[in-house]
C-alpha cells in the first residue's frame, strides 16, 4: 500500500492540473463565500466518527455495502448531537427519499448494461482478447503495454473494481510478466485501468451516477470525465518505465526526475484537452503543447538525451509564442 503513495499523489496533481486549467477556460470566478467554521466545528464529530468507521470496516476486508451502511447509520444516530445545526425530521425524511430515488435509477441503468458484462464473461471474450493481444502484437514493451491498457478498459466495463481487477488481473498480468515486467509493477499497471474501466463508454458506469447527480447527459458527462482522466494516463506507463516511482518509504534522489517529467506532462496534457494557457487557444497552439506532450511521452519510455532536448526546446518554443502572441494582443487593445 505504502509503495502506491507516489501514485496517488500523482493521480491527485494531474486532477488538480485538469480543474485549475478547466475553471480557467471556463472563466470560472474564484469563490469569495465566508467559511462558517462553528458549523464545521460542531458537524465534524459525526463526519470523523461515521468516516473512520467506513474506512476500518473497508481495510478490515468488509465489503462497501456493510461499510456503507454502518456509517450511514453512525451519521444518522450522530447528527441529533449537532445542536442548532442538527437536520430536522422532514429534512431526512427528504434526503432518504432523494437517495433512494437516485439508487433506484442508477440499479436500473446496471441492470440495463450488466448483459454486456456478462457476455464478456460467459464468452470467455476476455482470456481470448488477451491471447490475440500476446499473439498479433509485435514484440514491443510499449504496445504491449498498450494493449494492455485498451483490453483492461474493455474487461472492467459494468464491474465492480475488486471483480474488474481479478478479471484484468488473471487474464494479463501473466503475459506482462513473460514480456520481462515485475509482477508488481504488472498487478499495479492493470489495476489502474481497470478502476479507470469505470468511466470509459459506452458503460461507463461512474459517468451514469455522475450525470444522474449534475443533471447532465450521459455522453457529455463521460467526455468530460475523459478529459479530467487524460491527464492521469500516463502515471501506469511512467511507474512501468520508472519502478522508482513504486519506491516509497524507500525514496532516494532518482525519483525526482520521472516526477517532475510527469507534472509536466500532465499539465500539457491538460492544455490540449481544455485549450487554454493564459488565454484560450486556438487548434494549431493546441497541437504544438500536444506535441510537447508527445515528445516528453517518448522521454519518460525510452529516456534518450535527444528527446529531452526536444521536449525543451519544443516547450520554449511554444509557451514563448503564446506569451509573445497574448502580449501583443494585449498591447493591441490598450
């Protein structure tokens, strides 16, 4: 667990990349509201104690629905303890129905695709998609590696993550390691894509409860969710290439390269999926950071001195036109 904390960190700045540059294309205004922090104060014992509960229960190896109900339970009993903040009868009463009118949509939606699913499974589609996978794909790290990726995506569609990643798991981590890949770094690599399985259509399961909760439709939730996702795409490839990465609580100067690679490379990522860096772009600007991104793709895998000089002198390039192009137009209107 302690050797995915790089990751995690990791996953969590390429989201936070997608957000910021998002809310900058969007014009999104920085929130101003006053922080009621009594209100804070007085509702956190129940948030604390009904949390830690889920999370005990989850790492003791319980599945999420006893997790769940366990601390829906411990939130509902805590929440008269709040004071003058505590719900009223007609307002839980309100919440348990809206609750219930979301689940019964989103159990509907599962029922709706679970034949998929399943033809995956009774077909035995999956070991066979992993056999052709070995079989057609020439003897190359990086698409095997790719087609590892596509196929765990496919395998994970309508599953729950603990069954996607047996499913991915048992299929291809066994041909990762006859390509020469640490079964950790195998098991880490088909797991990651097999919780990303979740949002990728046409099931995209995460999408259907994410448009059902915003009000959105289904298609423009899952692309949007794809292109917040884009930028964590390339952490499975950089911990392949870079085991370094896998390394914590054992972390030496090494890891610092590869890291700084990706945070670039995510913040690239996330310009040529929202098209914006100091002002909107146009197309021919959002090539240019995507092949930035491109180039440093082929440094973080083949580590060749040549690419790092092109991944520098193609980012300068880049980034000096739009500052010099931004600041003339800026001169223009004044």
């Amino acid at each position: 667990a302690l050797a995915a904390l790089i990751p995690a960190l990791l996953f969590l700045s390429g989201a936070t990349f997608g957000v910021i540059v998002c809310a900058k294309h969007e014009k999104l205004a920085r929130m101003t509201e006053d922080v009621d922090y009594q209100a804070i104060w007085r509702m956190l014992p129940t948030f604390l104690i009904s949390f830690a509960a889920v999370i005990i229960l989850l790492v003791g190896y319980y599945s999420p629905a006893i997790a769940g109900v366990v601390g829906i339970v411990l939130a509902v009993g805590l929440c008269p303890l709040q004071g003058r903040y505590r719900p009223k009868i007609k307002e839980l009463y309100g919440a348990y129905i809206d609750g219930l009118v979301i689940v019964t949509l989103l159990s509907l939606l599962l029922v709706a695709i679970g034949p998929l699913a399943q033809t995956f499974l009774t077909t035995n589609l999956s070991n066979r998609l992993a056999i052709v996978l070995v079989h057609v794909l020439p003897d190359s790290k990086f698409l095997l590696l790719l087609g590892t990726m596509v196929v765990s995506l496919f395998l994970g569609m309508g599953l729950p993550t603990p069954v996607a990643y047996v499913v991915v798991s048992l299929t291809l981590v066994p041909f990762l390691q006859q390509g020469g890949i640490e079964a950790i770094l195998a098991h880490f690599f088909v797991f990651y894509f097999a919780v990303f399985s979740t949002l990728t259509p046409p099931v995209a399961v995460s999408a259907l409860a994410a448009a059902k909760l915003s009000g959105g439709t289904f298609l423009g939730t899952a692309i949007d969710g794809m292109k917040l996702m884009l930028t964590t795409f390339i952490i499975p490839y950089g911990f392949v290439y870079h085991p370094e990465l896998l390394s914590f609580p054992n972390v030496t100067w090494d890891v610092i390269p590869p890291v700084l690679l990706l945070l670039l490379l995510q913040w690239t990522s996330s310009v040529v999926c929202y098209g914006y860096f100091l002002r909107d772009l146009n197309w021919t600007e959002r090539w240019g950071f995507l092949v930035v991104t491109a180039i440093g793709f082929s440094y973080l895998i083949n580590d060749r001195n040549f690419e790092l000089i092109g991944l520098l002198v193609s980012l300068i390039v880049v980034c000096s036109w739009v500052v010099f192009t931004r600041n003339r137009t800026v001169q223009s209107v004044s």
